[in-house]
C-alpha cells in the first residue's frame, strides 16, 4: 500500500455493508482528486451489502482500523452475534474475515512526534466509547464537555485524532491539543443502541458522509462532504432481512419518522 499523504485527503468511517453509498463517496473522492483515504472501522455489520462492500474495500487499499462492530464478527462466535452482525457474518467469505482481523485498533500516520496522525474508531484507548457525545442516564445524548474529551483523548503528541463510532460528523479543536474530527458515517445515518443505556443517534439526512482534510500549518481545514445517493437497493435489503428501522434509517436520515 502507498505511504498515506498526509497533507490532502479523506476520512471515511462507519460503512455498515452499504455498498451503494460506499461506491458514491468513493465516486465523489476521486472526482475530487484526493490521492489518500483513511478508514475509521465497522465495515461490515448490518443487514445490507456486507461481502459486496467487502470487495470493493480489498480492491481498493486504504489504511484502515478496526471498529468495535468488526471486532464482533472475529471474536463472537455466530449464535452469540446480534442479528445486525450475524448477517453480515453469513454473507462474509473467508478472506474478508481474515482482513477484518489484520486491522489494528488504532493507527497512526505523519511525519513524527507531533505532526502525526492517530487514527481510531472511537477513542484511542477503546473502541465502544464516544468521544465527542456523551450518553446520559436518561438516554438523551448531547456534546461531551470539554473536560470529558480531555480525559478520553488521552496523553498524545499527535496533532489531529480521527474518529468514528457515533456516525455524527463533528470537529473540535482541544484548546492547546489536537483537532478531533469525526467524518460521520457513510453508510448508516441513525441508529439506536442500548451502551451504555438506550438511546438513539441520528443525523436527519439520508445522505452518506465523509470529511475532507487539508492542511493548513499545524492545522488541518476540514470540510464534511453529505453526498446523496439512490438508498432505495440498500433499503430494500434492509426490509428483506426484517429491518424496518434500518430501512427507515437509510431512506430519511431518522429512526421514525
């Protein structure tokens, strides 16, 4: 794989198996002109397109980190899945499992010791918190304070963090630290999920998700890139596999609507 520039390129994250939204960000990346992708993690899970996505992610190499969806389908064994993963898991082949487990969690790109880099899906420590939302005891979800990114970040160097997991596209910059960026998801964008308590996350548009990074001296402009695509394929696959919220989801960008 060719060294990643670090001075132009995208961030993708949360996928899902949506392979037709997968192929318009990637469609949209190139009529840009950006060279570099990285890949933020949970590829596959879902009731979609898992081992079609599958082929277009190994076709086309990206540094890429594993998310805590992904780490479920190598780790749990198939009748202890969720139904989300469990599907995926069947359409999965065996090669696609094998370059699921060669992800690290986190990654790192730059030139050195604070001009990098750090790549992870959710927090650089662990892979199933929020970084930059919190879920209250209620279940009501909002903005991490600032404190509370601090801490989760954790002692790094590097200049700029990238992160998934909640499919909210957000930038935040830690006064004196790094830049946080979140791309949002390109192929789910709502969901409802019961860590650490119930709740639901969604972005209000169907639209698949990316963010363009370009540097700028020690810091990186970013701009969130909503490109819309035809759901209607992914939606009906989604109804096929009994998965009305999932269908909803990818045709409005809400769990109810």
């Amino acid at each position: 794989m060719p060294k990643p520039k670090t001075d132009h390129f995208a961030a993708i994250a949360d996928i899902h198996g949506n392979a037709d939204a997968l192929s318009a960000v990637l469609a949209d990346i190139d009529a840009r002109g950006i060279g570099t992708v990285v890949n933020l993690g949970d590829h596959f899970s879902g009731p979609l397109a898992a081992a079609e996505t599958a082929e277009i992610l190994l076709s086309r190499p990206m540094l890429s980190v594993r998310g805590n969806h992904d780490r479920y389908l190598i780790e749990h064994p198939p009748h202890q899945m969720h139904r989300s993963d469990a599907v995926a898991y069947r359409q999965l082949q065996p090669q696609h499992l094998d370059w699921l487990g060669s992800l690290p969690p986190t990654a790192a790109m730059g030139a050195g010791i604070g001009d990098g880099i750090l790549l992870c899906h959710a927090t650089p420590q662990d892979d199933q918190t929020y970084l930059l939302d919190e879920v209250r005891p209620d279940g009501s979800t909002g903005p991490r304070p600032l404190d509370g990114i601090r801490t989760l970040a954790g002692n790094t160097d590097a200049r700029l963090i990238l992160c998934g997991h909640t499919h909210l596209p957000r930038v935040v910059t830690l006064p004196g630290g790094p830049q946080i960026v979140n791309p949002g998801s390109v192929g789910l964008p709502a969901y409802d999920d019961d860590t650490p308590v119930a709740h639901v996350m969604q972005t209000g548009t169907p639209d698949a998700s990316y963010a363009e990074l370009v540097r700028c001296g020690d810091r990186w402009s970013v701009t969130i890139h909503s490109v819309p695509y035809d759901s209607a394929r992914m939606a009906a696959l989604a109804r096929d596999e009994n998965r009305e919220d999932w269908a909803t989801a990818l045709e409005t960008g809400w769990l109810a609507v």
